[in-house]
C-alpha cells in the first residue's frame, strides 16, 4: 500500500486549519467576555459605593432614631419628677411646675413622631440597599462564572480538546445572564447559588 505524500499534507493542513480556526474562535471569545466582565466590574464597583453610602445613611438614620428616643425619655421623666414635686408646693409654684411638665410631655410626643419618621427612612434606605444587593450578586455570579469560562477557554487552547469548548459555554451562558442582569436591573436572582457563595 502506498502513502501519497500530497494527501498526507492535505489532511495535515486539514488539521491545521481546524486548530487555526478553533483558536480563532477562543481568541475572540476571551477578548468578547474580557470586554463584558470589565463594564461589569465598573458598575459593580459603582453598585458597592452606593451601598456602602447607604449603609452610613442607614448608621446615621438609626443614631439619630436613639438620640430622639434618649430625648424623649428624658423629657418624659423630666415631665413626671415635675408633676411630682408640684405636688407639694403652693400654687403659684405648683402651677409654673405643671406648665413647664406639660411642655416636657409635648416635647417628647414630638420626638417620638420624629422617631417614626426616622423609623420610616431606615426602612426606606434597608430597602434600596436589599435591592442593590441583588445586584451585586449578580455580578459577582457573572465574574466567578465567565472566570471558569476563561479558564476552560484556556484548557481548549492547550489540549485542542473541542468538548472543552462545549462545556465552556453553560458558564459563559451563566456569565452572560447575571452580568446583563446586574447591568439593566434584571430581577433575576439564583438566591441558592448566592447563599452558597455567601
């Protein structure tokens, strides 16, 4: 049986283009998802900033909630040593006491209507953070999973395995999803992933 040296270099070419092409293919992927996974890290860098602010926004809101308590009870006990005391002193005195105890009373009724409202921020504020929260998961679940993507990318490459390639595609398909989710506001969430991350 006789070899022929042209069809030996035929498939050999074959071959070549095949690689050629299948490294063509990892190339521009990797440059695609490198691409994405950088716009997905500015906006969750930004996401992380406005969390964080609105974690001190939340701080403050909850000090200021307790220095309103504070003030309404200490004006609340003010207001009952002085109706207390007024008891026993005559009425020009007892009068002037019990003026100054209404005053302290309403004063504290005013605090404690300031403490709901600061009460109502708080919440307002833990609600935004949630939100951004989901966010946040998300694009961390789009950069650990392109992450694995490019490394089985890399394994392609290397091995010239195509199966490789194949199964790059559920975490680039993954990646995809929670970074586009994270970067329109999607409200996708894989709650038991993020837990198990967490």
């Amino acid at each position: 049986m006789d070899v022929d040296p042209v069809e030996i270099a035929s498939e050999s070419n074959e071959a070549k283009e095949k690689e050629s092409g299948l490294n063509s293919i990892i190339a521009i992927s990797v440059a695609l998802l490198a691409t994405f996974m950088a716009i997905c890290e500015v906006k969750g860098g930004n996401i992380e900033q406005a969390m964080q602010r609105l974690q001190v926004e939340k701080n403050d809101t909850w000090a200021w909630y307790q220095a309103r308590n504070i003030r309404s009870e200490v004006l609340s006990t003010s207001a009952r040593q002085l109706r207390t005391l007024a008891t026993g002193q005559v009425e020009a005195t007892r009068t002037a006491m019990l003026a100054e105890a209404d005053k302290h009373e309403e004063q504290g009724k005013s605090q404690q209507e300031k403490m709901k409202d600061l009460q109502a921020d708080a919440k307002k504020i833990e609600d935004q953070y949630t939100a951004l929260n989901v966010h946040d998961d998300q694009l961390d679940l789009e950069a650990a999973s392109l992450s694995i993507a490019i490394s089985l990318l890399a394994m392609t490459a290397l091995t010239k395995k195509r199966f490789l390639f194949v199964i790059a595609l559920i975490p680039i398909g993954l990646g995809v999803l929670m970074g586009l989710a994270g970067l329109l506001g999607w409200g996708i969430e894989l709650a038991f992933l993020s837990r198990w991350l967490s």
